[in-house]
C-alpha cells in the first residue's frame, strides 16, 4: 500500500517569498492532518479535513497560511508572505476515519526561510 | 501550561536497561492516547494505542491513569533500535483533534 506522499522534500525561500507544499493522502482515507513540526518540538496542527470540509483550522495563522482539499484527496498548504519563524518541517497526514485512527504520516517538507 | 506534556529528556540509558516515560494531560475530556515514535528527521509512527487496562507489546507497555490524567510508556530490555524521540498524542474528544506533547529523547548506547 502506498503511503502518505508529499512534495518537496526540502525548500529553502527568503523571508516574504511564498511557497506551496503538496500531499496526496493514502487511498480512502477521509482525513487529512498538516501538522507544522518546530525543530525540538512536537508536531502542531494546522488544519484537519475531512473529505473536502474543512474540521479545525483554529491553530493556522490564516493571515499568511492557506489550505485546501478541493476533490476530497490531495491537498495543498500555502504560506504567502513567509515569516523567518515558518521554518520548520510541514508534515502531511491521513486517516481512515476521523476519530481514534491511527495517523500514517509522510515524510515532510523542510522548510527554510532566511 | 501546555495542554501535553513530557518527562524533558534526553535518556541515556545502557543497552538492556529498563526505562519509563511519562505524560500528562490537561484537558480531562480528552478520550484516546497514543504513543508515537519519532526517529532523527524522519516522520512520526504509531508505536502503540494506550488503553484504560493497560496494555502491553512485546517489550512495550503502556498504562493511563485517568483519574490522574497521566499515562506512560515503559521499554524494556532497551535495544540500540529503541533510540528516538518519543511522543505522547491525546485524542481531545470524537471528532476533536489530536495533540502531540513535545516528546522525549531516548538514545540506548552499547
């Protein structure tokens, strides 16, 4: 089975630039996690949906941040202006339902911003 | 204070050793609890539910004390394997969403 993909890998942007992060869930999961990880922390979420709906975004900075789910599938995190404080490793996740299922996570972007 | 929290860390202990982990949880409604295992740059795993009765897998076991709101993870037998970060995840309630402590430290050395 395949698992959670995300691109990219890395991105390294200056201050004020904007970048996009992409994640395709595994196959039939309803729910989609991104979660911001600061380095020495635990992951933070940022915004759960399920299928297309949008469940909590009260954590995303949504002066900066943006995401969407549109065809309930893939989604896309957007952070436009980039702050030095966005550094950090934006991870993907999915599950089967929406509560009390285990997450399968993908691997991540770090991100850089100088 | 933050909603999960962690024993610090880092662990250092010696290969074969026991140690134990522990979590609290502020929010008293929250229903489910988890440890996940986090290795160096890589992505967070499920390394085991944690249940009312305590539960145990293999050199793992995991207890929750509700009335405490306090759960733990113990390993025995520690493994070079066994290094990594680990982090305790509460389900805040159905349909609510997860939260991750800060996680803990763990390195086995030979």
């Amino acid at each position: 089975e395949a698992g959670v993909a995300q691109s990219p890998r890395y991105k390294i942007i200056e201050k004020r630039q904007s970048v996009a992060f992409w994640c395709n869930p595994i196959s039939g999961h309803a729910t989609l996690y991104w979660y911001q990880q600061i380095l020495g922390q635990g992951p933070k979420l940022l915004i759960q949906f399920q299928n297309n709906g949008v469940v909590d975004d009260s954590q995303l900075p949504k002066d900066r941040f943006s995401a969407e789910r549109l065809k309930g599938v893939d989604s896309t995190l957007k952070i436009q202006p980039a702050k030095l404080e966005d550094s950090a490793v934006y991870l993907c996740a999915s599950s089967l339902r929406t509560s009390g299922g285990e997450q399968y996570f993908g691997p991540g972007t770090r991100l850089t911003v100088t | 204070r933050k909603e999960v929290e962690q024993d610090p860390g880092p662990f250092n202990v010696p290969e074969g050793a026991t140690v134990a982990f522990n979590c609290t949880y502020s929010n008293s409604a929250s229903q489910s609890f988890f440890w996940y295992r986090q290795d160096c740059r890589k992505e967070p795993k499920l390394l085991m539910s944690v249940y009312s009765s305590g539960n145990e897998d293999g050199r793992f076991t995991a207890q929750l004390n509700r009335a405490s709101q306090y759960i733990s993870l113990l390993i025995r037998d520690s493994k070079l394997s066994d290094s990594a970060t680990y982090l305790c995840v509460v389900l805040r309630g159905y349909g609510q969403n997860f939260v991750f402590g800060p996680g803990t430290r763990l390195s086995v050395l030979p």
